[in-house]
C-alpha cells in the first residue's frame, strides 16, 4: 500500500513495529507499508514527523521594498523633491508599523496604512528639501514595527541634485613658508544655461586674485596667491553669479595656508 503526504522531510529509518522500512520524502512524499504493518503504530511515527516539522516552522513578516534603492532626481532648480514607492509585507503574517522616523531634517516620509496582511503591498511618499544639495547624498527612513524578528525597517534613498557649477579644485593650499606662488581654480558651467561671474570678492586681505573668462558662459580660470606664507590663514572666494537659481548664484572656492605634517614631509 502507498500514500502521501505533504510538507515532510526525508526520514529513513526501521519502523520497529514491522519489518519493512520507512521511507519519508519532501519531493515524493512516499511512504511504503505493508498490509502486515501495525498502522496505528505507523500513524503515530508519521505524526511524530509532522510534529518535527511544525515546531521548526517560525512565522514571519517581512516589509521588503520593490527596489533596492529608491532613487530621487530632481531638476538644478527645484526647492523640494517628491517621489512615491512601493513595498510588500513578504512573510506570513500580518505588521503594524509602530512609528516612522529620518535621519535628516531635510527628509520626511509617510506610509498609506499603518497594518499590512501578509502578501499584502503598500505604497509610501517622501519629500526632500534639496534648496542646498548638489551631487549624490544617501539618506534612510527608519521603520519601526511590532515583529520581534524585524522590529526595525530601513528605507534607503540616493538624492542625486545635477551640478550646475563645477569648481576644481575647491580648495587650493599653501604650507608654512612656502614659497609664495600663484595657484589657479577652474569654474565650469556645466547646467543646460550658461552662466557668467559678475563679480568675486575675498574674505581674507591676506591673498590676492584674479579672473578671466576662458569660454563665454562655460569656463573661468580664477588665479590666487597669498601675500605671505608666514602665518597660518584660512579664507574664501565668494564667486557670484548671474543664474537665476538662487543656489548657484552664489559659490564658495576656499584657500589656506597651513602647518605641514611631519607625515608629509619629505
């Protein structure tokens, strides 16, 4: 006689109630017994078997996103960035999301329901402030839920805010006592408009500059050079500009003169 069951693992073994063997498969699921067999003595080691396999079972939840990033690209001239996702409660059992929490003032989200059923999907929105942002910056939301085995969830965001100005490099340095030499910054209009400086002025009187267009609306080559390297200094070039993003009508380029580490020396 043969029958099936479902869901239990492969077990071999002597049933020491006939003589013939039990044999227990996942993919078959194949038990053999002979008509001569004590079936309540085998009933009791099948229940046994499905028994082991319940108590190994462990019931879940698990809030995964569709993505593994949720990327957000605003234009060079928006103040805020919206953008929309989804996700799935992936386990077998049900979540309640207990709180919500960013890392950066500059992020906030929510979630369109606070219980989510098992296979269920929901759907979330997140606001950035991008007004100072320029490049990639990688920002997370934290989820909190009432599943001991996922009792905290990260949302993992990459703000990308395209460069419309390119300074390089953006800083030039001098050590101590070395000897005073002109050094050059490179501005680039690298956005869809061209932009042009309309004047730069120094925090510092300890240096001195100079400007040239190189490329009409596209590249500046600024020249600077402290009048002395005897004593430590740390200034800016405050580059302003005519764009109409307020954030880019004005740019920071940075000079110092510094003690040299001991590490650097030659």
């Amino acid at each position: 006689m043969v029958e099936r069951f479902n869901g239990i693992e492969e077990v071999s073994g002597s049933n020491p109630l006939c003589s013939t063997r039990l044999t227990v498969t996942t993919e078959e699921s194949l038990v053999e017994i002979p008509s001569e067999c004590n079936l309540h003595g085998m009933k009791a080691i099948l229940a046994l078997c499905l028994l082991g396999t319940c108590l190994t079972t462990t019931v879940l939840a698990d809030l995964a996103l569709d993505v593994k990033v949720i990327e957000v690209k605003p234009k060079p001239e928006d103040e805020t960035a919206t953008v929309t996702f989804s996700f799935r409660n992936s386990g077998d059992k049900a979540v309640t999301v207990t709180g919500l929490e960013s890392a950066c003032s500059c992020l906030s989200a929510e979630l369109d329901r606070a219980v989510y059923e098992p296979g269920s999907t929901g759907t979330g929105k997140a606001e950035f402030t991008v007004t100072s942002f320029v490049g990639k910056h990688e920002k997370f939301v934290t989820v909190t839920t009432d599943d001991p085995a996922q009792p905290e969830w990260v949302i993992p965001f990459e703000l990308d805010v395209p460069a419309v100005v390119d300074i390089e490099p953006k800083t030039v340095q001098w050590w101590i006592n070395e000897p005073v030499a002109s050094k050059d910054l490179v501005v680039k209009m690298v956005g869809d408009e061209p932009m042009k400086i309309t004047n730069i002025t120094s925090t510092r009187e300890g240096v001195e500059f100079a400007w040239k267009e190189v490329k009409p609306g596209r590249e500046y080559l600024i020249t600077v050079k402290p009048k002395n390297t005897t004593e430590i200094m740390l200034g800016a070039l405050k580059i302003e500009t005519d764009s109409k993003i307020p954030k880019y009508a004005r740019q920071m380029a940075f000079f110092s003169v510094f003690r040299q580490p001991a590490s650097t020396k030659p």
